[in-house]
C-alpha cells in the first residue's frame, strides 16, 4: 500500500475534514477579534464568551478550524513545560517556576474536564507518558532532569524513574537501559480535539470565519484577503504561521516537526511490545522522537525531518519529504522490532512556533488592544488552554493567579534575519544528529555537541 504523504494529517483523514465555515464577506466590526483558528485562538475565545457572554468574538482562520499544528501534532496532552526554567525564573523566581509547572499539570485535567462537559470525544486516556533512555549517555540526561525538578521543588509527584525491567512491565522497548515517569499526561486524538473546542465555541456564540487569511494586524483593525475587521480587541494566535503576517517575519521562527502512523497492528504484535495502556513514548535522543497508541491499535510516531525551511516558508498541506518517512520508519522498528513488518499508512508534518528565547509567553496591551499567545516550541496542547485562559483574563482585566505567571507579557528579542536563522537552525540540528550518532556508539555521557547546539541558537 502506497503511503498516504501529507492531506493535512492522518488524524483529519481518519475523521473527515469538516465542512467549510462561511468567510469573512467584505468589512466587519466586533468586540474581540482572534486571529488564528487553532487551539490557542479556539480556547482564547472560548474562555472569553464564558466568561462574558455579551461580547460579539471572531475568529478569523486563513484554512479550517484546526488545520495547523493543533491538528496534526503527536496528541501529547502533557504537563510539560515550554522552555526554561531558568529564563522564567529570571522575573519571578523559584516560586514562578513552580506556579507554572503546577497550572499545567492541573491544565491537563481541566482540557479532560471541559470534553466531559462539551460531550467532545478525543481518544483521551490519562495513562502518563515514559521517557526512554536508549544509551547510557540517554540515561545520563533523564536523570539530569530528575535533578533539575529536584532542585526547583517540583519533585516526585511530577516524575520518577523506572529501571529497565519496570519500564519492560508496561512496554518493551528495543535496547532500553531506563526511563522516567510522569502521571500528567494522556493521550488525544487531536483532531477530535480542536473540532470539538471549535463546536463548543461557536455554541456560545462565537463566530469563526474560514478561508479568510489575515495579512496584516494594526490596533483596531485586521486587514484580510476577504475585507478587514475592526475591533478594539485584537488577539494573534498563530502560532508556527506567525511569520505570514506582515511585520511579523521574524517574531517566531516556524520549526517543522513531521509523523508517520503504520496500519492497525494484531494482537500478536501488541503482545511482543507489551504496550496495554495507553501511555505517550519519548526517547531521551537529541533530536527527539515522540509516540503513541492509537485508540485503534496503530502506533504513530513523530520527530524532526526539515527542521526549519528558508525564510520561514510552511509545509502545502502537510506533505513532508520521502527520506524524512523513511528515517522516522527507520526509528520506529529500531525501537519495536515487532512491529517491523507493519506498513506505514500515512505521513504528514507541521509547524511550531519557536521564540528566540525558547520559552512560550502570553501578553496584552490594553493600550493598543493588541494581544498573542504561543511559542510553545513543541509543547501546546496543553499549553494552548492554559494560554487561552490566561489571555482571556488579560483582556478583560481581570488579576488572577494565571495573569501572575512568569510567562506573562515577556519581552523576547527577535530573530536575525535570512540566512543567519537559517544556517543556525540547521547547524543546531546538524549537531544533534551527530551527537546521538556519538552517543549511540557507547558515549557514556551526554555529548557535547548538544550544548553547542543549544548555545548557537539560544536553547
């Protein structure tokens, strides 16, 4: 069977993509205006019509409702964390810090919570989520990390590690030497996901207008292919498709991240792996992969192929690169061998947003009404809802414990333009593969190459 490569994302086609909203037809005036039909922009207004059901709210997205990352990344609903403590701590200390992991490990039960009460029917199972080491040097970096949660007082409670035989009771996965553990995670089908927040919206009242694409954003007004909306309010929430506003080329950079899904698996098979729950599957590598159990026995797997196209050019319509397939099938059979028969389905990618500083933020200007969420650099499904939330509370004004977070109005520097961003995005990647190619020949210890991979782009 030949692999499907990109219509959007194996997760829509398995649903269906839905039936195509009505456009923005010609100007428009509303109270609040959110550019970006993905789960940060789907979230923003749906906690604002909860919160004040009087206001007149537009969605404007340039595609459908969910077509971009919210749609098609690895269905980690995860509590884990957009970027560095460090840098957050940096303005609000050690306490900052554990405020914020703390709202998104309570943020993943309160998505689960909102699809109980929405009737929205993802897929979702909170089984947690293992990270595997595979090396020595792997092992090395996950207990680095039990450190770091150690030292900031996030501590057991948020992960554990398991040795090789305890992670070979709940999967067995080639060559493991250990892992870690975390309870704040379950899995999703995201495109259920975004389709049902999209549904929910618009029940309370919230108008989202497809095919309409936003290029340019000014106080009071958004300029658009199909006319322009005024309002006083105005919140950009686009995430990896930042750049294609105007003005905004360099404010995030979009990271290109791409998944493969094989063909239902037997039971034979899933017995071999011993993979009964549904728990999501990182390795520990460098360049990072990230897995789960479909709802209907397949596994679908993620990582890095492109990490980052010239001049912050996107993916057409998902479709990603032949060897990027065959490098993401190659890492799946070295981790389930049993699995080394099955075909590959369906191939797909998308795009992240990444800030200069690594880490996601949240602002609002009441002086402008301009506002933005994102820069969750791989880490927004459930950090959109956190993020909605709290941008929600910023336009109405109201002080909470989520408007005093340290990722609140952070003021980030831009990135360089062409081609520094370039060749320093795929010099840092080109360094990563080479320090896991170092690594998995016996290195006993994390590369250094990974570092300087880090410190060339600001990681």
């Amino acid at each position: 069977m030949d692999v499907i490569n990109g219509g959007v994302s194996f997760w829509w086609e398995q649903i269906g993509r839905p039936e195509p909203r009505a456009g923005l037809d010609g100007d428009l005036t509303c109270d609040v205006c959110v550019v970006g039909g993905g789960l940060s922009g789907l979230w923003t207004a749906y906690t604002l019509a909860g919160l004040d059901p009087t206001l007149d709210i537009v969605v404007l997205e340039a595609e459908f409702a969910g077509y971009g990352a919210s749609g098609r990344n690895g269905g980690w609903l995860s509590a884990e964390l957009s970027g560095s403590k460090e840098r957050y701590a940096a303005t609000h200390g050690a306490r900052g810090v554990r405020a914020l992991v703390g709202a998104m490990e309570r943020a993943v039960d309160d998505v689960i919570e909102v699809c109980r009460t929405e009737g929205i029917d993802a897929d979702i199972v909170k089984d947690g989520v293992l990270y595997v080491a595979r090396s020595p040097a792997q092992l090395v970096r996950l207990r680095e990390g039990l450190e770091s949660d150690a030292r900031w007082g996030v501590g057991a409670a948020h992960r554990v590690e398991l040795g090789a035989a305890e992670l070979g009771e709940r999967v067995r996965v080639e060559r493991a030497v250990g892992a870690t553990f975390s309870p704040h995670c379950a899995r999703v089908q995201p495109a259920k996901l975004v389709a049902g927040i999209a549904a929910a919206a618009e029940r309370r009242g919230v108008r989202i207008l497809e095919g309409t694409r936003a290029t340019r954003i000014d106080p009071g007004a958004v300029t658009t292919d199909r006319g322009t909306v005024r309002a006083a309010r105005i919140l950009r929430c686009l995430e990896g498709y930042t750049a294609s506003v105007r003005g905004q080329r360099r404010t995030w950079l979009p990271m290109n991240s791409a998944m493969i899904v094989t063909e239902p698996l037997p039971d034979a098979v899933w017995d071999e792996i011993g993979w009964t729950g549904a728990e999501l599957i990182g390795d520990s590598a460098n360049a990072y992969c990230y897995a789960q159990r479909t709802a209907d026995g397949r596994i679908a797997l993620g990582g890095r192929g492109i990490p980052y196209r010239y001049a912050s050019r996107t993916d057409v319509d998902g479709r990603t690169q032949e060897w990027t397939v065959e490098s993401l099938t190659k890492i799946l059979r070295g981790m389930f061998p049993a699995a080394g028969r099955a075909a590959v389905d369906h191939a797909w990618c998308g795009v992240l947003g990444v800030p200069r500083d690594w880490c996601a933020s949240v602002s609002y200007d009441p002086s402008t009404g301009l506002g933005s969420a994102g820069g969750y650099v791989g880490s927004g499904l459930t950090t959109t809802h956190l993020a909605g939330r709290t941008l929600a509370d910023l336009v109405l004004g109201r002080e909470s414990d989520l408007t005093a977070l340290p990722w609140v109005d952070r003021s980030v520097r831009r990135w360089e333009p062409e081609p520094l961003r370039w060749l320093g995005v795929r010099a840092m990647y080109g360094l990563y593969r080479e320090a896991d190619r170092r690594e998995d020949r016996g290195l006993s210890r994390p590369s250094r190459l990974a570092r300087v991979g880090d410190r060339l782009t600001g990681r």
